[in-house]
C-alpha cells in the first residue's frame, strides 16, 4: 500500500516521517483498508493546534495539524499512542464511508458536534477492541458534552461504543434518541 | 527543615514531567498565532463548548489546573514556614505577622481540597493524571525571599490568574450543562476570590509606609500576570481563551484601574507574541 507523509522532513517539530508511515500502514492492515489504497497524511507543522480532518477518501488523504500527533509531556515530539487515536479513528470513518453497507453520510463539514462524537465513539471503541490503548472515560465525556450529562446519554454511549456493523442511520438515529 | 525549598526538589512521582515556561513561549509553531498558516485558523479561541475540541481543550486546562492547585498548597505552605514571626515591616531578616502565617495555613487547607476536587474532576473528565506536563512557574514566584512579594505575585498575580480560568471553567460547566463541573468551579473560584483578596490586603497593610516596597512587588505581579497572559491566552479580546473575571476580582479587592491595568498587560503580552511570531514566519516559510 502506497502511503506518503508531507513533508518527508519536518523543520518546526521533532516527528519522524517514517514513524507516522509505520504506524499507517499498521493501522490500514488492522482496520482492514483495501490493501491498494493510497493514503496520504499531510501534517501542519505550522501550528500548535490539533485539528485533523479526512479531506479524501479515493485517494485517502488526511490532514492533521501537528498539535494531535504531540506528546502532551514533550514539546514538539511525537507521541506514537496519540498518533494511532487520531489516524485509526479517522480510517475507521473511512472505512465506514468505502463500505457501501454503511449509507450515505453527510459530509465531515456538514455533520453536527453531536454527529461527530456520535461517530468517534463508534470509531474508538472499535480502535480499543483492536488493540489499541483508548481512555473510554475521556470518550464518555467528549459524548456528554454534545449529548447531555444524563442516563441516556450515556446508555446511547455504551450501544455505540460497544457496537460493530452500524450504519450511518444507526448512529444518526443513536445521537438524536440521546439528545431527544 | 530547611527554608526555602528550590523548585527542582519538589516532590512528584514518575508520571509528572515538567516543561519550562520557555519552552512553550519559544515554540516556533506560536507564530500561528499571528499568522493563520495553511489551516486559516487564527487561534484556538475562546473557551466555550461550541469549540470543535472543547472537551479535550477543557480537559487540559483542568490538568493545568490540578497542577496549580498541587504548587498553590506547596507555595503557602513554605510561606507559614520560612519567615519568623514579626512586624512584617521588611526591617532585618523576613518577617510576617502570625495572622499571614494563619490565613496562609487556611489556604493550604483550601488548596489541599482543591487538589482533590481537581483529582475527581480529572476523573470526571477522563484525563490520566500527569497526563499532561507541568510548568512550575506558581511555585517559582512563591519562592521569592520577600514575602510580601511573595504573595503578590502568588497571590495577586496567579491566584487572580485562578479566577478568571475557574469563572471561565464554570461558564463552559453551565452552557454544557455538566452540573459536576459547574459545581466543583463554582466553589473552587469562590475560595481563590478569597486568597487574592488575602493577597490584596496584605500588600496594602505591610507596605503602608513602604512605598518603594510596594512599587516592587506591584512591578513583580506586573511581570507574573504579563507571563501568564500567555501571549493572549487570558485577556479581553473576543478569542481569548479565558476572559479577565472583572466582577469576581472586585470582590477580591482589584480596583478599576488595576484591572484596566491587567487588561493592557495581556493585549501587550498578545502584542509580543505575535511580533515573535512574525520574527519566525520567515523559517515557517521556508
């Protein structure tokens, strides 16, 4: 599987390319990808911040800025653990959209905050259930803040993040029951 | 027991790390700050639950937070320790009078219960602790042999510091509607409302006929509150991350003009941040 990182070099931060390839082509073997897919992950440097966002899904093209991928202790480094709960939630999104059993999701700019922590706790449990270290409580709280601090809430967590095989109506009609 | 005990020796265990002050403030990457970058995106902006990553930005700071609490409880308590019993006038070796010694043993009991507030809340929020990194610049300004700067710039500076994150914290608490968090700052603001007032009254006690005294530790609060500005992180402009808490630092004895005063500081500390900022664009670009 191709998989490129821009820049090959960073100037501004400490990360290594071919660690955050290495980790890729783990992830895409793990979630199960097609073995041909192209991945690239484009990393902003410039910026301390940590938004990343699926830009493409054929070829998968994911843009990052550089604060996900840093070790919250060390400034400017790489923390492996982040960069794996970053890129394998979003491919697992990818997956979701490739898979034509999944639906019709709206676009990543058009979903809403609760559509979002909806999804991630859908893409993050199973990321922990591959293997992956993830923190369940910081996931919970991310769901009540676009959910609401009550029992349903946090029941329509559980059925999310313990879930496999939704589809896009499923984890719609999850985060509209929860916050109904 | 020794006095005035050096940050370097403070206790924490295998999961804290600390990084310095300087580290963040000379990261190359603040020229985003100034200058949108690639993502257009100026700042991370206020802190308020419609913010795309407000949960793990609130988890953060709540880490900062705990951490502040750990050295506020340390701080006050080497101030009940390291100066003798006296006047406090500033004549002859440190001295402060037994009541500062009292209300910096009942801070301690505060920040003792803030500390386990904060632990809970952590948990709440599911932050590991020592998940995040420490700065210990709370405990460095409590290190300074004038007591009466001391809790200036502890007091005053960084316990002020306390009240506009908490108010801000207690905000983002109600418009979620997370009542635990709402709650937790809402008590917590209003025992540091009560610590900066400390702050405030024995500055003007000790230093009544001391001026020259005074105008040094008002210049140290100047340099702590201008550091954690954090070249706009607290301040009043509208993206601000967390908003200069007029109303509670009145009650905890801030006049006006000191806070107009606090609010030109932060839009200089924004101000040099991102003259930094344009100084570095030139290797960003390349």
């Amino acid at each position: 599987m191709p998989v490129e990182i821009r820049p090959e070099t960073f100037s501004l931060v400490h990360f290594d390319a071919n660690e955050i390839r290495a980790i890729v082509e783990k992830l895409v073997v793990l979630i199960g990808l097609p073995a041909a897919a192209s991945v690239t992950i484009e990393v902003d440097e410039s910026t301390p911040l940590a938004h990343a966002v699926v830009t493409s899904t054929d070829p998968i093209v994911i843009a990052v800025e550089s604060g996900a991928f840093e070790d919250p202790k060390v400034v400017r480094h790489l923390n492996a653990i982040a960069a794996t709960d970053v890129l394998g939630k979003l491919l697992l999104s990818v997956k979701d959209r490739l898979d034509p059993a999944f639906g019709e999701a709206p676009a990543d700019a058009d979903l809403t905050l609760p559509e979002v922590a909806a999804w991630e706790t859908y893409c993050v449990g199973r990321l922990g259930r591959l293997g992956h270290r993830v923190q369940r409580q910081r996931r919970l709280y991310q769901f009540r803040n676009r959910h609401g601090f009550t029992d349903a809430a946090d029941a329509a967590f559980d059925a999310l993040w313990t879930a496999d095989g939704l589809t896009w109506a499923d984890i719609s009609a999850i985060s509209n029951q929860a916050t109904a | 027991m020794r006095k005035s005990f050096p940050v370097e020796d403070l206790a924490r265990d295998e999961r804290f790390v600390h990084v310095a002050l300087a580290d963040r403030i000379n990261d190359p990457r603040n020229a985003q700050a100034a200058d949108s970058g690639s993502s257009g995106r100026r700042g991370a902006g206020r802190l308020t639950p419609e913010r795309p990553d407000a949960p793990d930005a609130a988890r953060a700071l709540m880490h900062g937070i705990f951490v502040g609490e750990i050295q506020a409880l340390e701080g006050a308590g080497r101030t009940c320790w390291d100066f003798e019993v006296g006047s406090g006038n500033g004549e002859g070796i440190p001295e402060v009078p037994f009541e500062l010694k009292l209300d910096m043993a009942r801070q301690c009991w505060d920040e003792a219960r803030h500390c386990e507030i904060s632990i809970k809340l952590s948990g709440h929020m599911g932050t590991d602790l020592g998940e995040f990194s420490e700065n210990t610049f709370l405990y460095e300004a409590a290190c300074n042999p004038d007591p009466v700067l001391r809790l200036t710039g502890v007091n005053r500076a960084l316990e002020g510091l306390a009240i506009d994150v908490f108010n801000t914290m207690r905000e983002f608490g109600e418009i979620a509607g997370d009542p635990v968090l709402e709650f937790c700052e809402d008590w917590m603001l209003a025992d540091e409302v009560t610590h900066v007032k400390m702050g405030s009254d024995w500055l003007r006690k000790l230093t009544a006929d001391d001026k020259p005294r005074q105008e040094r530790a008002l210049e140290f609060q100047r340099v702590v509150d201008k550091l954690f500005s954090l070249g706009g992180f607290r301040g009043e402009e509208d993206d601000s991350p967390v908003r200069l808490a007029r109303r509670f630092r009145e009650l905890a004895g801030f006049k006006d003009d000191e806070m107009d005063t606090l609010a030109q500081i932060a839009k200089e500390a924004r101000e040099e941040m991102e003259a930094i900022a344009e100084a570095n664009r030139p290797a960003i670009a390349h």
